[in-house]
C-alpha cells in the first residue's frame, strides 16, 4: 500500500513537472519531500511587492497546476503564504504579514476553483507569515527567498487507514 502511494506521488509529480515546463526553474519549483509534492512560487512570479492581486505569468502556472489537480481527485492542496521578516507597513485591510500571507495564499486558491472540476474541500488556504523561512540570513537575496508560495500536494490517506483498521 505505501509502495503504491509512493510511485502514486512521483507520477503525480512528474505530472506536475511536465504541466508546469517552461516555469519551472524561472521563480517555480517542484520537490518531492516527506511524501508530499512541494510546488514552490517565488514572489515575482506571482506578485508584486505587498501585493495579493496575481501576475498573469502566475495564473497561466496555476491554471496549467489545476488542470493536474483536476485529473488527480485523491489529493490534498495546502496552499501557504510565506513573506520576508520586513514589517509590512501597508493600510486599510492588510495589517501585517501575516495578513499579507493569508490574503496572498487565497488569492492562489480563487485561481485554482475556477477550474469546477476540483472540490473546494480538498484545498485549505494559510498564511505563515515570516516564520518558515528558506533563508535566515539578513540580507537582500534571503529575504526574496522567503517571499514565496508553496502549494503543498499530498494524497488523501483515508483509503490507506481503511485498509490498515481491517487489517
């Protein structure tokens, strides 16, 4: 049953991969971690600075992704807003980053349910704000490594613990 789940999560990311050519390597990453398909956005990618509104280079990636997500019911999305440690100093209705994190990772999650074929109660939006960094460095480049979205894909377990509680 793991072996299954395993081979099952490395078509779906080569899958992934092959949705995403052309982005990946230029602001997009795709990861096999922990059992779990890590489709990492750098920022320009998809916003501009204290931004939420969405690049048109980012919906056409996230259009290409719910295409996948769409053919793939038995996963899981958890979408996750990450910033840098700036203090965000903007008005009206973000207050900080974490404010910017949520707003940024719901903003992924509209783009996504536009395709109708994907159930909104796979996917789960957050924001994480600074506190997840790539990079803990004080500097310029670590900062823009830190301002990114992942889009974390894992497989619906309830099959798999169904088969485990008759066992």
């Amino acid at each position: 049953i793991i072996n299954k789940k395993d081979q099952m999560m490395k078509d779906l990311k080569n899958r992934v991969s092959k949705a995403l050519t052309g982005f990946e390597g230029n602001g997009l990453t795709v990861t096999n971690r922990n059992g779990k398909i890590y489709v990492s956005l750098d920022e320009q990618l998809l916003f501009k600075s204290g931004k939420w509104d969405v690049d048109p280079k980012g919906i056409v990636a996230l259009d290409n992704l719910a295409k996948v997500l769409a053919e793939n019911p038995d996963i899981n999305v958890v979408i996750e807003g990450h910033t840098d440690d700036v203090p965000y100093l903007g008005s009206g209705q973000i207050l900080d980053n974490w404010d910017l994190s949520v707003k940024r990772a719901t903003a992924i999650v509209r783009i996504i349910l536009k395709n109708k074929a994907i159930d909104p109660v796979r996917i789960s939006a957050s924001g994480r704000s600074e506190y997840l960094p790539i990079d803990k460095a004080k500097t310029a480049e670590a900062r823009q490594k830190n301002r990114r979205t992942e889009i974390i894909l894992s497989p619906n377990l309830d099959e798999i613990m169904n088969l485990l509680s008759n066992e």
